[in-house]
C-alpha cells in the first residue's frame, strides 16, 4: 500500500519517491507536506507545492508544525542544485516531522543535502565595545549577517554569537577584543541540533565540511525516539584534527539509526582520542542497524569509531550487523570503542572491523577477538 501525504505531489515527485528504499512514496503523516528546493525556490513562498518551494531547510524547519513532513528536492549533480546550505546552526526543536530527501536512495554521499555555508567580511572593522563591532563603510545585512549566526575573528579565536544585525553594526554575546578587527568569518561549531523528538529522516546527507578549528560536529541528537534511515552523517569534514572532532554526539534515548553512513574516508584524523560517535550522558535503548561507521586514520592509534563519555545510568548502545571501515587508514587504530569515565557497555550484534586492531573495553560481542571468521569480528588482509 503506498500513502500520498498531499495533494501537491506531482507525477515525477512520486516516481522519484519509487527509488527510496522502504519509503515507496512520502510516508503518512497527520500534518501538511511541504516542499524545500535549494535552486529555484523562494523563503517568501508558502512552500505547499514544488512550484512554490522553499528554498533552504532551515526556513522550512522554523515554519513547519509538529506533525508535519518536508520533502527536500534534488536534481543535476552541482552542488548548487543538490544542496540546501545553512549559514547557522539548525536548532530542529520540532517533535514528529518527516524529512523525505528527493535524491537517488546511494548510502554514502547523497545528492540530497544539507552543509555548512561560510560568510566572511573583510573590511575596516572596529569593536566599539565588548558587545558590538561595526565598520565604516558596507552592509553588514548585504553580507548576509542575521540574528543566531557565530563568527570567529582574526582577533577572538572563540566563538561570538551575533544578536542584531543594522547596516553597519551588528551586536554580539560573547566578549570582543576592543579595537581593529579585519576579518570576521562565520563558523558552524555543529550543523545540526535536533531537541525535539519523533522526528523522522530518510535519505538526507548532512555535512559540516567548516574549516575552521571550531567546526568540530555533524548532527547532535538530545531529543528522544528520532528515526533516521539511509542518511548519511559527516562531521568535521574541514577542520583540523582534534580530541573533539565527531559526526554524532548522541545525548538522547530510544533512537535509531539504519542503513545509515556515518563519517567519511576523505580526510585523516590523526592521533587523536576522537571518534565518528559520541555516546555520552545516561542514554538508554539507542540501536545502529546496519550502518556503516568509516573513517581514515594516518598516524598513530588514538582514534576510534565510538567514544562513550560517562554513560554509566543508562543501558548499553546496541550496534547490529555494523561495520567499523578504517580500510583505507595507513594506521591502524588500537580499538573501535574508546571510554572517558565510567561507562555502560556497548553491544556489537554481528558486526565486523576493517583495519583496527580490537574492539576495546566496555563491549559485549559474539564475535571472534582477532582473525576473521564465518562469525564475523576483526576483518585481516588475505
């Protein structure tokens, strides 16, 4: 049985919608579909058709009701045609949306996607104050500066969040260096924070390539029972390698990630004690099926693919039938799972490791320890 969610939909969404694995078409919700498409779409539109689309997520997100669905279009391979950029972080706080991503169903990279967007201005600017900072001549609002946004300066290596936005001042929270700054350059510490709970993603790719120090975060989820299917997570895809770096900071209970890609082999994480998911808080009944969790690692053995921060109150993470893919490391990671504090275990459910040496401490796993097997465990060269 196939539901239609509106009336909207056209002929072409709906044979787009045939290729996502296990959606068919957009799934039932009890709201309202609406419509995002990052080319020719308007934030001045009402969103309720492809032809009157939003243009950006993050518009759609802040109009959306609870209980309602978004479909983000996709088209060509440009960048431009197949990406819904967010100039600040995304605060989903919403509870029981439907995110549908209209690309081809692939589980890495797809074509359906959400990143980062870099402001930068360079001109003569000075902090008036601790609060504020402005220049002589510009726009601040043609930049395209608004409310919410974060920046860094040549001066400040700390993040300054900025609160109003005029022709030629903006004020801040945060503490300013007083005096000359040149450059100030928006930064996006996480893409996206996801508060709210029972919502639902299938088939989005979303990606922090910031390359900035402080762009450390993929998604972070605090809310409960969200569902994600098919996405594909990436994290710290720019920024230099560091103990923090991550593309999942996993916070709340009682979600679930499948068929999901999770970090990216593009780059190296050097030696440091990251990983692509951070467990952390008493967290309770999360489960990863099917998913893929990769990364690349050039010098030394710090990094893993999951690092549990203190979740000792909650109950073990479940990963079933996963894969930890460092295979194209020219290292070899010590252990997939690293802790910080005390810990409830981890449970690995049939899965396998490719390129890390073991499975590390606080893990209960039926599979072998060392060489590869029928049973699955830790993959070695033929």
């Amino acid at each position: 049985m196939k539901f239609e969610g509106s009336s909207a939909i056209s002929k072409g969404l709906g044979n787009a919608l045939e290729t996502i694995s296990e959606v068919g078409s957009l799934p039932l919700i009890r709201g309202q579909w609406f419509f995002v498409d990052p080319t020719s779409g308007a934030n001045t539109s009402d969103g309720r058709s492809i032809d009157t689309a939003f243009a950006d997520l993050y518009y759609a997100e802040d109009k959306v009701a609870d209980g309602d669905g978004i479909a983000l279009l996709s088209y060509g391979a440009t960048s431009a045609a197949t990406t819904s950029y967010c100039y600040q972080r995304l605060v989903w706080d919403k509870n029981g949306i439907t995110v549908v991503g209209i690309a081809a169903p692939v589980s890495m990279g797809g074509r359906a996607r959400v990143a980062n967007k870099t402001v930068t201005t360079t001109a003569t600017l000075t902090a008036v104050a601790d609060t504020s900072i402005s220049r002589a001549a510009g726009s601040f609002v043609t930049d395209g500066w608004v409310a919410g946004m974060q920046f860094i300066s040549n001066v400040n290596a700390v993040a300054i969040t900025v609160v109003t936005v005029s022709a030629l001042i903006m004020t801040v929270t945060g503490t300013l260096t007083v005096g000359e700054h040149t450059s100030i350059t928006s930064v996006l510490p996480t893409l996206i924070t996801i508060s709210g709970s029972n919502n639902r993603f299938y088939n989005v790719h979303f990606y922090n390539g910031g390359t900035n120090a402080l762009e450390i975060g993929g998604v972070a989820v605090s809310g409960e029972r969200n569902y994600f299917e098919r996405c594909h997570i990436v994290g710290a895809a720019g920024a230099a390698t560091s103990a923090n770096n991550n593309s999942i900071t996993l916070t709340g209970s009682e979600c679930t990630f499948r068929e999901c890609t999770i970090g990216t082999n593009s780059f190296a994480q050097g030696n440091n004690a990251a990983a692509e998911i951070i467990l952390s808080g008493a967290i309770k009944r999360n489960k990863f099926i099917d998913c893929e969790i990769v990364g690349m690692v050039s010098s030394g053995t710090a990094h893993g693919a999951i690092k549990s921060v203190s979740t000792t109150g909650g109950t073990g993470t479940v990963f079933k039938n996963c894969l930890f893919n460092y295979s194209l490391s020219t290292t070899t990671p010590a252990a997939a799972h690293l802790v910080s504090g005390s810990n409830d275990e981890i449970i690995l459910m049939n899965c396998a490791a490719a390129q890390v040496t073991a499975w590390g401490t606080s893990v209960y796993a039926n599979m072998v320890a060392a060489a590869a097997s029928a049973a699955g465990g830790l993959m070695t060269s033929a």
